[in-house]
C-alpha cells in the first residue's frame, strides 16, 4: 500500500500474546469482542492493534493508577514513552514492557470492534485484518512515525471520500469501504455507539476481470452475490473498485 492513505496497522506478534490482568483493563470485554476466535486470540488483536496504534502514530491508550487515560505533557515519562516508540518497532523492548515500566494499565475495553476484511486470493500476500475504534485520549496528539508511515493527518471522513473521489489521495478498497460506514455519523460518541449492537460480517472482496478491466468487487454488488445480511449496506454507493494504475479507484456498479 506504498503511498496509500491507511489506518495504523499490522500483524499480530508473538509478544502480543502476553495480555493478562497485571497490565491490561477490559480483557475479559476484549476476548468477548470478537466471537469467532478463541479469547486469547481475541485479546492478542487488541493488543496488536494497541501496539501498532502506538507505534505508526504514537497514541497510546491506557490508564495510570488513579483510572485517567494518559496525557502528553512535559514530564519525563512523556519523553520516555516517545523514546519507546522504535524500541518497540525495532524489537529492542516490548508494549508489556514499557507499560509496566510506566505503571499504567492498556485500555482494552476502550478499543471497540468495526470491521473484518480479508485480502482477496488474488494477492500474493494477505491478511485476516480486524478495523478497530477508539477514542485519542485527551491531551494527547498523533504523529507518523517517519519509518512505516511518512505522512499523517486528520479528516473527516467525509473529506476523506471527496479527496479520494477527485484523485487526491489514494485509499485502499477496506479503507474506503469504512470511512463510508464513518461518514453516516456525526459524531465520536454516535461511531462508538453504533459498535454495542454492530453486526460483523467477514469480508472478502473478489477478483475479477470484465472487458479488460480489473476489478475488486464487494458482497453485494451485481457481480458478487451475497445473502441479504451479508451485503454492504445502502450507504455503499461503490460496490467495486477498479484498478488505475497501481491504486483501485472506487466506482459503482
């Protein structure tokens, strides 16, 4: 995805196996947040997703000993947690680590479910990705990493399809396909309401190829059959995405 416009993200490590009570908030709400996979898979997601959030835009979403998220401030422990970042990333510590170091606790119940897509057959290299969302704590701001990601910014979503549609930035098909859920809601507080009774279904876009053109269809759409819970909802104007050069460029069926 060189040069596309991405949420934080990555795999699942072997260290993200390790959430248990000593470091982690809401594990028991994380390992029942996604009911297809075992609990400590489950957890170990959140984790990931927690680690990577920290390491490509340096968020982290915990809590010190008095229950309050952790802010950004002047302190030594601002500095230190900045200076985590690429030990993290480099393998030279770990998210348990400094964690403990710190004395906060991870938030897992803060970070919610959204989505689940999987890279069409048709990729030599795929993944089995679970979208998150959470709320930035208070007093703390993201910054890209300048390693993985070079460049960082905040939009709506809304602004984030228009800039797409006019072929200003390029956003991935689950990308896209998200920002379209986010942008029927006018708030923070309204997306993670929406998660409480939110319906996850696995989605595999599909390969295929008409009059010349190469196209990744979406559940739904005239050329991907789906049973009625499984399509994307009317809000997904674009149920395919064409290929344009290196991008796919979101169109309607």
């Amino acid at each position: 995805m060189a040069g596309a416009y991405v949420f934080p993200g990555g795999r699942v490590d072997d260290d993200d196996d390790a959430a248990d009570d000593s470091w982690c908030d809401g594990l028991e709400a994380a390992r029942a947040h996604w009911p297809d996979l075992e609990p400590a898979v489950a957890a170990a997601y959140h984790v990931a997703a927690m680690r990577e959030l920290f390491e490509e835009a340096g968020v982290l979403v915990a809590r010190d000993a008095t229950g309050r998220f952790v802010a950004e401030s002047a302190d030594e422990r601002t500095a230190r947690l900045t200076a985590s970042r690429a030990g993290i990333h480099e393998g030279r510590t770990t998210l348990r680590a400094v964690v403990t170091r710190e004395r906060l606790r991870l938030a897992l119940d803060a970070l919610l479910p959204l989505a689940h897509w999987v890279t069409p057959a048709v990729e030599a290299k795929r993944f089995d990705a679970r979208f998150f969302v959470t709320r930035v704590p208070g007093g703390q701001r993201a910054r890209h990493d300048a390693a993985e990601t070079i460049h960082g910014a905040w939009m709506t979503a809304a602004d984030a399809l228009g800039r797409g549609r006019r072929g200003e930035i390029s956003l991935p098909p689950p990308t896209w396909s998200t920002l379209t859920d986010l942008a029927r809601f006018d708030s923070v507080d309204a997306v993670l309401g929406s998660t409480r009774d939110r319906v996850i279904h696995r989605r595999e876009p599909r390969f295929v190829e008409e009059h010349g053109r190469q196209m990744l269809v979406l559940p739904g759409d005239p050329l991907y059959p789906a049973p009625e819970a499984e399509r994307l909802t009317a809000v997904h104007a674009e149920t395919r995405f064409v290929l344009d050069g290196t991008h796919w460029r979101a169109a309607r069926a």
